[in-house]
C-alpha cells in the first residue's frame, strides 16, 4: 500500500508527458516545409535532332562539303595514276638506281605524299565541321529544354528514346530498345514535340520564314 502514490504519481506524469508530445506533434505540420513536388519530363534527342530544319541544313551543307571532297579527291588520284603511268614509262629508259630512274621515283614520292597530305587535312576539317555543327545543334536543344521546362514548372529533364520494341526491329535494335531507362510514362512527360516546334520556330523566324504553329494551345515559351 505504500507504494501506491508512488505508483499515481509515475502515471500522473506520464500522462502529461503524452499530453506535451500531442500537442508538439500537432504543431509540427505548421512549422516544416512542404516537400518540394518533382516533375519529371522526358526528351527523345535524337528524334529533335532529325526533325530540326536547323540540323537539316546544316547537315546538308556538311553532305555537300564531303562530295565535293571526294570529287577533288577522285581528281587528284587520277592525276596521280595518270603521272605514275607516265613516269613508269620514261623510267624503262633508265637503268634502276641511275640519277634519272631516282628522280622518276622521288616525283612519284612527292606526288603520293601531297595527295595523302591533303586527304588527311581534308578529313581533319570536315570531322571539326561536324562536331562544331553537333555542338551547334546540341547548344540550342538544350536552352530550348531549359526554357520550356522553367516556364511549364519541370524540376528535372530527362533523355529518353520513344521507340517501342516491335516484330520488324532487328535482334541489335531489339536489344537497345529493351535496354532503354524509361519503361513507362505518361503522355505528358514527353515533351520532344513541344521543344521541337519551338526550335522550329524560332529557326523559322530568324530565317525570315513563316513559323509553324506551336503544339496544343500552349503560349510560346519565353526566350
């Protein structure tokens, strides 16, 4: 019996411990941030890529630049072939290590160091010509991306490939496409169509052409 109080007085102050922490829990909600809500939206670069009128022309002109390479090479190997015709005849002539049969062969040398030396150079261009143009293109994407996804409120973009695995795909392309990070999604995280009007657009304008009209009802994206 003596140890009865004891006993009230442990429960007594229980209670009002639980008491406390109610009221602190209750007052918790009020006092935190609200996590923030993350928006993810998807972007198939490859298929902007293709489609932009931009990259087309570019790639275009690029097209134009290796043909006529290649024709100037097709030009100067015929030269070659021609002269080392001409010089192997005069070289039946001469004896083989007389100072003539050795100037025959040090033109034919030169001849064939030139071609390699402006075949290697032309190479060198035309690889720098495509990566500055992929630069280029990979530059306007993604401010493109940056813009619509600040103005529709998306926390994180994200690259993805849009095609389905299907009967007619190859075993290589089946593969990839089975590899792919995005399994499912929901209409509206892909916004590939969006940002490649946009480009269109803007690429339209500045050219001095009419610009298509932008997808959905959507306002044009603040640049």
């Amino acid at each position: 019996m003596k140890r009865l109080p004891l006993i009230l007085s442990l429960l007594t102050f229980a209670i009002l411990a639980t008491g406390n922490l109610a009221e602190a829990q209750d007052r918790r909600p009020s006092q935190q941030k609200k996590a923030a809500v993350t928006k993810v939206g998807l972007i198939d670069m490859a298929h902007v890529f293709q489609n932009y009128e931009k990259f087309k022309e570019l790639r275009e002109a690029l097209q134009a630049a290796v043909q006529q390479s290649d024709t100037e090479a097709q030009e100067m190997a015929s030269k070659f072939k021609a002269l080392q015709e001409q010089l192997s005849q005069q070289s039946k002539d001469f004896d083989p290590g007389s100072p003539e049969y050795e100037n025959i062969e040090r033109q034919l040398l030169d001849e064939k160091a030139k071609f390699e030396s402006w075949r290697a150079a032309t190479q060198r261009k035309l690889a720098r010509r495509e990566t500055e143009m992929l630069k280029t293109i990979y530059a306007d994407v993604s401010k493109m991306v940056k813009a619509y996804a600040e103005y529709a409120e998306y926390s994180l973009v994200l690259r993805f490939n849009r095609k389905n695995v299907d009967n007619e795909m190859q075993p290589q392309q089946a593969i990839q496409a089975m590899n792919k990070n995005v399994i499912y999604h929901q209409n509206g995280n892909d916004i590939t169509e969006i940002v490649l009007k946009q480009l269109n657009n803007q690429f339209s304008r500045k050219s001095g052409r009419t610009p298509t009209q932008s997808a959905g009802n959507r306002k044009p994206v603040n640049r």
